[in-house]
C-alpha cells in the first residue's frame, strides 16, 4: 500500500512538473508572436468543423473547453500548449467564419484527415498552401486599403511557419494493403510535396520554419486492433507501422538539412517528435499513465478500448472517467493530459535539431 501511494504521489509530481514548464514565456518575445500552421488532426483547431461542418461531438472538449471545439481531442492539443507558452490567444482556423478574429496573430490551415498526397484533394497540404497565398494576398489588399489591424508585410516575414504532416500519407498506405516496399518507394514523393510547401513559403518571405515529424504510428490502438496479428515490438506496437514512420522521419530530417543549405537566411528546426511520444508510451507508469496503448474514448475494453464501428462520440460508446490518466483519448488522437507532457518535451529544446527555443521567431 505504501508503494502504491509512493507511486501515485511520483505520478502526481510528474504532471504538475509539466503542467508548470508550460509557463508562458511571452516576455522573450519583442513583437506579438504570429505563427500560420498547416497540418492534420494532429493540429487541427477547428477546421474540419467550421469548413465542412462533420460533427465532433462530446465527450470531445470535456477536459479544457466544456464543449466539442472540433479539436480530436478531449481538451488542448500541443499547438494549443505551444500557443499558451507564448501568453498568446489560441490560434483560429482559416475555414471559421464565425471566429470573430482578424487572425492578427495568424491562422491554422490544418484538417482532419490532411496529407500531402494527392495534392489537389482537400485539405492537403498543397490546397492549405494556396489557401495561405490567397489569405496573404487579400489582408495585405486590406492592409494596404487601411485596415492598420491586420498582419502587414514585415508580419508575413516575422512569422513562424509550421507544418505536421505525413501520418495520414503513411496510413493510408498501409490502409491500401500496400507492401512495405511499395511504401517506401512513396516516401521520397511526400518528402517532395513539404519541400515545395517549404519553398513556396520562403518565396512569400518566410525565413522561419518549425517543422514536426510524425508519432509512432504503430502505437495507435487504432492501428492495433485494425491489424490484430502483427508482429509487436518490446512494448506492444506494430513494428512495421513503427518502421515506415521512422523511415519518414529520416527522410524529413534530411530534407531539413538540404534546405537549410538551399534557403539562405532560412531558419529550419526540425522536431522529433516521434522521440517524445514513443517514450511517454513507453515509460507510461514514470508519467502516472495506465494502459499506454488503450483509448479512453471508444468501445470494446482492454487491450485497446477500440471498434472501427463504434468510435469516440458516436452511440454507443464508452469513455474513462474524467480525470483519467490515459494517453490515447480515441485509439487515435492524445489525450490533453498526454499533449501537456509532449508539448513541455518539445519547448524544452532537447528534442529539436538545432536545439531552438521556441520563442525564436519572435525575439528579433
């Protein structure tokens, strides 16, 4: 009983030592921070809701909203955490007409379900991209016509530009039965498609760019119970799953190193982040996380807590207790509790190349 309570108390100082490392750090920044994102579900604020209106319904938002915000998880996501370190308002999506903001401190072009392939489909990365152009294109038309409230040129270049992208790329193709083989023959064509979202940008005058490279996938209860007699690695993943995403995350890595030398005046940081969620997932207990590899939100119990026909806010469902300390919200997405930790991970600059304070951007 006494080690039981030893742990707990571990658990709890865990958290609140991550909870606290998210202080704002506002006062290193000499101008409002702006930041354009583009992205997936792993980043999406909004977008899918406000743009195509699919419903998101409760008990997503529970922890941190009181409501469903669109967001796929129970609470903040890590762009919402990293938003809140700057002392910033959280960042709108694009496709909100109803916001009520003038994205004087950028916007989110991120959407559920986003890839870079095939190119022109909603909302892939090349679409957010030209949806950015247009926005650049008309608030310096406003800009320019005088309204002073809106993001001016020297804005567009301060600005810090991110992109998490690729997971829905490699999901698909394991979706579509391909082989090992045949996706890696596709990894250099999604490679291709985040550099010229990376050129494009530094062609408009962005010189500042953030750029995360995807989860273990393989970790995904999704993924688990869809693939119910793959080989698992020492922790209970996919090893295939977890191989094509680390044959991304090299490729990525490269890429950055490439553009760094092609971009001149170019500040490229690349983040590991498959690094910080692998450990959560492995280390759990030292975090005060039960069940790594189990959804709080979904239906059928251990091991995953997942059924593709039952899924998080839909009838039938089952969801944790509030409060719970679980790492995967829906078999999918993390858990508020679980982004708090990885977004404390990612300002500590441990897991960056170059190690870079996130307030980078916003300190010249």
């Amino acid at each position: 009983m006494a080690t039981q309570s030893l742990s707990l108390s571990l658990s709890h100082f865990f958290f609140l030592f991550f909870l606290t490392s998210l202080s704002p750090v506002s006062s290193q920044c000499k101008h409002p921070p702006i930041i354009f994102n583009f992205g997936d579900s792993n980043s999406d604020t909004g977008g899918l809701l406000a743009g195509l209106g699919f419903p998101v319904n409760p008990p997503y938002g529970r922890s941190f909203f009181r409501r469903s915000t669109g967001r796929l998880s129970d609470g903040r996501l890590l762009i919402d955490f990293l938003y809140q370190s700057l002392n910033a308002s959280f960042l709108s999506p694009y496709l909100d007409s109803l916001s009520g903001s003038k994205f004087t401190n950028g916007a989110n072009f991120a959407v559920v379900g986003s890839s870079t392939l095939p190119k022109f489909i909603p909302f892939s990365l090349n679409i957010q991209l030209m949806q950015f152009l247009h926005f650049k294109a008309r608030t310096l038309e406003l800009a320019s016509s005088g309204e002073g409230s809106l993001i001016n040129e020297e804005g567009f270049k301060k600005a810090l530009y991110m992109i998490d992208i690729g997971q829905n790329d490699l999901a698909d193709s394991f979706d579509k039965n391909m082989s090992y083989a045949q996706l890696t023959k596709r990894i250099p064509s999604i490679i291709i498609e985040i550099k010229n979202a990376v050129k494009s940008l530094y062609n408009q005058g962005g010189r500042k760019f953030w750029i995360h490279n995807t989860g273990p996938l393989g970790c995904l209860p999704q993924k688990l119970w869809l693939v119910q007699k793959g080989v698992l690695d020492q922790v209970g993943c996919l090893s295939v799953y977890n191989s094509a995403a680390r044959l991304f995350n090299e490729a990525l890595w490269h890429l950055c190193q490439e553009l760094r030398t092609e971009l001149e005046g170019a500040a490229i940081v690349y983040v590991d982040i498959y690094a910080i969620k692998y450990d959560l997932i492995a280390n759990a207990t030292k975090y005060g996380f039960s069940n790594p590899l189990m959804a709080c939100c979904g239906f059928g119990g251990p091991p995953y807590n997942y059924n593709v026909r039952v899924t998080c806010g839909n009838p039938g469902h089952e969801v944790c207790a509030e409060g719970s300390r679980f790492i995967s919200w829906d078999g999918i997405h993390f858990s508020e509790a679980a982004n708090s930790i990885v977004a404390s991970r990612v300002l500590s600059t441990a897991y960056s190349s170059p190690r870079t304070a996130f307030t980078f951007f916003c300190q010249d």
